[in-house]
C-alpha cells in the first residue's frame, strides 16, 4: 500500500468532496485521535458496527467498536504509531465471525482505520510472524480464566471460561476495563485489588494476587490471578496477560485446614509453593501482635531476632528451592514482653498425586526453657572443661562402655601422645607391664558393676620414659533413670607419696631397731602424760607395761622440783622449734630413787600432739665427774699449801741472798717464781671449778668503777704480755654493783685468752660503751679465730679449740667456763663473734642496776 501524501489544509469543498467518497468506500473507515477516540465513521462502519454515528463519536474506539477488537488490532495500532508508518494486519473477529483486514494510516493528530471483510485469510505473508501474534483462540482449550488487556486495563481479548460462568456475550466485555465486568464488580475489595494489580503490572512487575469474584448470582469463586506484563522489541509495554486459576476448592481446604490449625497448641504458618507465607494461626498472631497482612510474604522476619534474620532466611529459601522439609531454630519476639524466645520452625511440603507441592504447613514450638537448659549444661560443662584443665590432676571421660573420649591437656603434655592415640583403649599402652592386667581387670569390674574404680598404677611418661604412681579414681555419672551415661575420673601423681611410704617403712624399721634398743630409752608424751615407752626406759625408770597401760607415768611427776625450771625451758624450745636441745636432769625412779639422764625430743610430724624422747643414762658419767671433781678439788687444796709454803721459802732465800750481797743468785732465785705464780694460778682456777661445781664460789656486793678497773687490768696484763699493745677505747664513767676482784678475774682471763690466740698480732683492743641499763665490753684480737661449729662449745668446761696451731697453746680450758659463769651471777651475758683466720670478739653485757 503506497503512503498516503498528507495535507496541511482543506478548503471547503475540497473537504467535502472527501467526506462524499470516505462515506462512499465499501469499507469501514473509522479515524481516531492520538487518545483513540472516535471522531469519524462512515456509513459502512456503521453498519459493520450496528451503531449509529451518534453512538460512536466522541467514545473510545476499544469500548465503541467492540466487534473489531482483538489483540492483533492493537498490536498493529501500537506498532503504527510509534512507527509512523502504514500497517495492514489479517485477524479473527469472534464477534463478526470472520477474517479482516485492517489497514492502519496515520494522520495529523490520530490514525485512519480502514475493515474489510474477507471470506479466508489471503496466503501472504503475515504482518506479525508466527510466533508474536497472539491469538486468545490457541488457549480456549485451557479451564483457565485468560485474558489480554492494555495497559490501562482495557479488555482487548477473553477466553470463554469467564464469559460462560458469568453467561454474557463477549461484546459486552470487550474493550471495557476488566474491573468493570460482571464478575469483577461484584466485591469493591476484589475490584480495588484488580486495579492495584494492573496499575503494578504496567510498571513491568509481574503481580501474583488473590481475590473473590461472582461471575453469576449464587456462584462465590476464589481466584488466584497473576497478570504479566507483556515486552515489545523496545522493551516497553505491549499488552498484559492476565491468567486466573479457581482455587475455590483450594481455599475451603484451607479454611478446614486452618480451624485444624487454630486448634493446635503450637504457633503454625502456612506457605505458598514459592515461599510467599500467606497465612497465619491466632497463636501466632497473639505472639507476635502482627496482623495477617503485616506478616505475610516476608514480613514475619521483622518479629525474627536481628542475629538469626540471614540464617533463617537462607535456610527458608533452600527448602522451598529443594523442595525438602524446613526446620531451623531461631528466636521470635514475644509482643507483651519484649523479650525473644527460642522457637523450633518445622515445615512440611504437601504434595498431590503428582508430586507436586501445594502447601507448606509449618509448626513453632517453643523450645526456650530446652535452649536455657541447654545453655546451662553449655555452661556446665565449659566450666567443668575449665575445671578439668586447671585441677593438677589428669582428668579424663569415658563413655558408659569404657571407652575414652576425653582427657585434659596434662594427660598430653605427660605421655607425649596425640589426641587419636589417646582415645578409646590406646590410653592402656603407657600403663607398666607389671601392673598392665590387673588395672584392666579392676577397670572392667567397675564397668560391670557400676561401682566407683579406684587403684594405684604406673604410668610412662613420655618425655624421659620412666614411670611414676598415680591413684585413678572413676566415678560413673548417672540421668535421672538411673543409667550410666558417662565415667568421670581423675589419675593424681603419688610417685612422691609412695617414695615417701617406702621411705617411712624403712624409717619405721630403723625406729623399731631403735626402739628395742637396749641403751637408749625411748618415750612419746601427749601433754605430760607417757603414753609409749620401750623397755630400756621401762628398765632404767623402773616402771612396767601394766603402769604404762594405766597411764601411771607422767614426766611432771617424774621430774625432781629442781630440774622443773630447766625441763618446762626445754619444752618450750620444743614447741617453738620443733626439736630440743639436749640437756641434763634426773627422772624420780619408781622406787623414789633418782637418774641422772640426759634428754632430748623432737615432735611427731604426723601428730603433733606428740613428742618422741630420747633419754640416756648419765649416771656413770655424773658418777665419773663427782670423781673428778673430788679430785681436782682435793688435789687443788693438797697442792697449794706445799705450793704456798715454796713460794715462801723462796721469797725468804731470795731476800737472804740480797741482803749478802749475792745478787746473781738473788736474780737466778727470782726466776723460779714466775713458773711459781702460773702454778698458782692454775691451782686457783682448779678450785674455783671445783667450788661453781659445787655452789661455793663467794661473791662481794661492792660498787665498782668498771672503767678504772680495765685501765687497771690492761696495765698489768701490758707490763706482764709486752709483745702486744693493749688499747682501751670508750673510757668514760661508769659504775656497776658486783665483785671487783671476780670481774677482774674475767677481763683478765679475756685479754690472756686474746693474746695467746693472736701471737702473731700486735694489738688487743678493749671497748668499753655504756646504756642507761647495761655496759657492754668487747675484748677483740685479731689472732686465729675460732671455726662456726666450735663456738657453743668454747664455754665448756675443759674444752679447748682444736687447731693445727692451737694445739700448742698451754692451757686447761677452764678460763672461758669460770668467766661465763661469773658474768652470769652478775646478771650479764657473754656471746664470742669469730671469723677464722681473721680473730674473735668476746662480748660482755653486764646491768647496770641489779635486783637484790
């Protein structure tokens, strides 16, 4: 067809020239406007139409031409005007029942539509191909309600379903809007719905949508409805295709499914087949305080815990792509509360015959107070594994049957093994050879029994390969039916507690030895009373086993008055340093005689209540001493008056032999009393021991000017001793109550003492310092010294230092005794502070005032 030349005026009669050949056209000839609305008809359409030019001027051409309506009609027109180029398109009117052919002009401002009608179809080729005309006739076969609308909603096309259940001509819906049809406008809901559908779909959405239609009196469908925007080449908007499927038998399911639902104690959901939920029980809205529609599609995740939102809803989305049963746990929010629960979601797919899904139904249960139990024991048992890995011992888990499933990391970092070879049984490769069979049979009684395990067994350690004791301990963990569900057990190191035994079994042996001994008497006290004792003390005590069953022997009894002081002194020392210093003392016999005994003890470290004696009898010792003593004191007293009587005699020769005039054998006579004076001394220190021993060493009660006396001690002993320099330091004044000629005989003894140990020096030093309440005076040389372990034993009596060098030193070892013991009956003290090779310093605290 050639392109029609357009005019840009037409004079009067030119136009009326027009309108006579338009009205004289055998064919029907309409002409639109750009909003396609009719405003020209000729004659033949109207007759074609049926309406007069009246009726159809000023309406759209879609609602006033009915009979010429069909989707390849609007096709062409589309296609006309945003080509701008002539179209011609042949179709199937149901209404005229039969072809046209429609040619599409367009104009200034609108298009010339030009029908005419044809007996077939001519065999040229089609203006739309196969394939893109649409043709409503091709789904007449389908029980689905279809239609084709504009995007406006304009009925371009309708199956026959929907006209025979609303039994109405297809004229009376085509080219109308679909909401205004019979079955549409029955329910404004249903209507406003469809509108809001179509005016979604002409956007390019594709709207999937539920509603109630009546297409006659009587006769309630539901319908479910999905229109689908139809894309041209250009991707704009061709037509819409709406599709409804009567879901009526569906929906009465439902509702029988729903009040099924309702009555269920959990909160229920239902789903479409695309994951769309679509309905909800009352439990669930109560719970949630969400309405239907506010829940529906995904609005539900709004009542889902923040943290669970992308699990859920991943795992939502996998179901329904699988086609396979949902359940997940997650927390929903409890409207009247505000605070989350703990829910388990299942959902189930409902399939026809055909398999295929109809509907999912899922079911909440609230599973809260399980997941806080759950956390609980969670908790529980972090804190038993932090336990369990901070106790010292190796810990370790099995189930009922006895297989390992668990051990603390100490049980690792011991045996060197991995996590796989310490599980199962592998954990009884590191037990000894020696104890293998035996800890397995125990182990195997436990589990039989369900009694508590306990043995003792060596375990190899890794890292040296030597064994060490362990005691394992197994305690089966019980439910509340009483089964076994778990051994829990603990393997402490004893290896020191079992060298410890084996080291008081042979400690024991040893005290039974010492015990049966026949020398030494033993004996355990609780407070005073004796409540053990071997038979040597039995023997020397003269006591039996009946009284020491009847707790005759008390040790307080035992003890004469005398020795009361010195044996309670002893016992304090004892519960202060858990031993005490041997010391001597007479025990009262049974027979009331006495025993000189020297004793000492110790504690019991595993009862401390108790303290072990050990008593030695010192008679035949005290009796030796009484014997020497009467000796030294009587050969003291028969040598010093032959003594006294030489120095006499000597004296008078001497004196006899000046006044003659022999001077020589004056001085040679005059020599022998020097060894006279020493031998005097030493007499006079004989029987000074002997009378301390015996308590009859007098002491005066005078004033004395202790600095006056050692400047008069230290000028004696200077004019005597010329090889060493005495020098006092500290004179100042001071006076003291005591014996003058007794602390003489101290300091004297003192600067004798550190000359003769300090021959190699040249200096002996005295200081002298005062307090308010003592007088301190320090002898120090600078001479041998005397080694650590000898310092408490200078005291003594008749000890002497042992050295290579002082072994030639003269002496009786009687000076330092007598001097501890005057400086003691003068209320003082004497301690010696000594280092070897370098001296000693002899210090004397003595009170200044002393209590009568």
């Amino acid at each position: 067809m050639s392109r029609i030349k357009r005019t840009e005026r037409l004079t009067p009669a030119s136009s009326e020239t027009l309108l006579h050949m338009l009205e004289t056209l055998p064919d029907a000839l309409f002409l639109v406007n750009d909003a396609e609305t009719i405003r020209y008809v000729n004659t033949r359409a109207q007759t074609m139409i049926g309406a007069s030019r009246e009726q159809l001027l000023g309406n759209p051409f879609w609602r006033g031409a009915p009979q010429l309506v069909s989707p390849s009609l609007y096709q062409a027109v589309r296609k006309t005007r945003q080509t701008q180029e002539p179209t011609e398109v042949e179709y199937w009117s149901p209404m005229t029942r039969n072809w046209l052919h429609a040619q599409l002009t367009p104009t200034v401002g609108g298009l010339t539509l030009q029908f005419h009608e044809m007996s077939a179809p001519t065999p040229c080729q089609e203006t739309f191909p196969q394939g893109e005309r649409l043709c409503i006739d091709d789904l007449d076969g389908l029980h689905t309600r279809i239609g084709i609308l504009t995007p406006e909603g304009i009925v371009l096309d309708i199956n026959e379903v929907p006209l025979d259940d609303a039994q109405v001509r297809r004229e009376e819906v085509i080219g109308k809007p679909l909401a205004e049809t019979p079955w549409w406008s029955f329910a404004p809901a249903s209507q406003s719905r469809l509108r809001a559908a179509i005016a979604r779909a002409s956007t390019g959405e594709t709207v999937r949508f539920e509603a109630q239609l009546c297409p006659r009196e009587g006769m309630l469908l539901s319908f479910e409805s999905v229109i689908t925007p139809h894309l041209d080449a250009d991707h704009q908007i061709e037509y819409l295709v709406i599709a409804g499927i009567d879901i009526t038998a569906r929906k009465r399911a439902e509702r029988d499914i729903h009040a099924l639902i309702d009555a269920i104690p959990q909160l229920v959901w239902t789903g479409r087949p695309d994951g769309y939920v679509d309905s909800y029980n009352q439990r669930w809205l109560d719970y949630t305080g969400l309405t239907t529609a506010q829940a529906q599609g995904d609005g539900w995740m709004q009542c889902t815990h923040p943290a669970d939102r992308q699990r859920v809803l991943e795992t939502w989305q996998s179901a329904v792509q699988t086609g396979r049963p949902y359940e997940t746990e997650q927390r929903l929010l409890q409207s009247t509360t505000g605070e989350y629960r703990w829910f388990l979601m299942q959902a189930v797919p409902f399939k026809d015959a055909q398999g295929t899904i109809l509907k999912y139904v899922s079911t909440c249960t609230d599973i809260d107070e399980q997941k806080r139990a759950q956390q609980q024991l969670k908790t529980s048992e972090e804190n038993w594994r932090v336990l369990a890995e901070t106790v010292p011992q190796l810990v370790w888990t099995t189930l009922p049957d006895g297989l390992v499933e668990y051990w603390s990391q100490r049980w690792y970092a011991y045996t060197g093994s991995s996590f796989e070879h310490a599980l199962g049984h592998e954990w009884s490769q590191f037990l000894h050879p020696d104890e293998y069979q035996h800890t397995l049979t125990v182990w195997h009684h436990a589990l039989e029994t369900g009694k508590p395990y306990e043995i003792e067994y060596r375990l190899k350690e890794g890292q040296t390969g030597e064994y060490r004791w362990f005691l394992a301990r197994g305690m089966p963990v019980r439910d509340e039916a009483g089964q076994i569900v778990k051994w829990f057990g603990t393997c402490t190191d004893i290896d020191e507690h079992k060298r410890m035994e084996e080291a008081l079994r042979e400690s024991q042996a040893r005290a039974s030895v010492l015990m049966n001994s026949n020398i030494i008497g033993i004996f355990v006290d609780e407070g005073e009373q004796i409540v053990d004792a071997n038979d040597t003390f039995l023997r020397m005590t003269g006591y039996t086993r009946e009284d020491l069953r009847e707790r005759c022997m008390n040790w307080v009894h035992m003890t004469p008055p005398e020795y009361q002081a010195r044996t309670q002194q002893a016992h304090q020392e004892l519960a202060a340093q858990q031993s005490m210093t041997p010391y001597e003392k007479e025990y009262m016999c049974k027979d009331g005689s006495r025993l000189p005994v020297l004793v000492c003890g110790v504690v019991l470290q595993h009862h401390p209540l108790q303290m072990i004696a050990f008593v030695l009898d010192n008679s035949a010792r005290k009796e030796l001493e009484q014997r020497k003593d009467g000796f030294i004191s009587m050969a003291s007293h028969e040598l010093r008056n032959p003594l006294t009587a030489l120095k006499m005699q000597a004296q008078l020769v001497r004196k006899r032999l000046e006044k003659q005039g022999l001077n020589g054998a004056a001085a040679a006579l005059s020599g022998v009393e020097g060894p006279v004076k020493q031998l005097e001394r030493l007499i006079g220190e004989l029987l000074d021991v002997s009378k301390i021993q015996a308590g009859r060493l007098e002491y005066r009660q005078e004033t004395v000017d202790l600095d006056a006396l050692l400047h008069e001690v230290a000028d004696t002993m200077q004019q005597i001793h010329t090889t060493h320099t005495i020098v006092v330091r500290g004179a100042a004044p001071c006076s003291l109550v005591g014996d003058k000629d007794r602390l003489g005989q101290v300091f004297i003894n003192l600067l004798s003492n550190a000359i003769k140990y300090s021959p190699a020096a040249e200096t002996v030093e005295i200081d002298l310092s005062t307090s308010r309440e003592t007088v301190t005076v320090r002898v120090r040389d600078h001479g041998f010294g005397i080694p650590r372990e000898q310092r408490d034993k200078v005291f003594e009596r008749f000890y002497r230092a042992a050295g290579p060098k002082q072994k030639a030193i003269p002496g009786l070892g009687m000076g330092l005794y007598i001097v501890e013991e005057i400086v003691k009956r003068h209320g003082g003290t004497i301690t010696v502070d000594s280092e070897v090779g370098k001296g000693s310093t002899f210090t004397v605290t003595l009170p200044r005032k002393r209590d009568a």
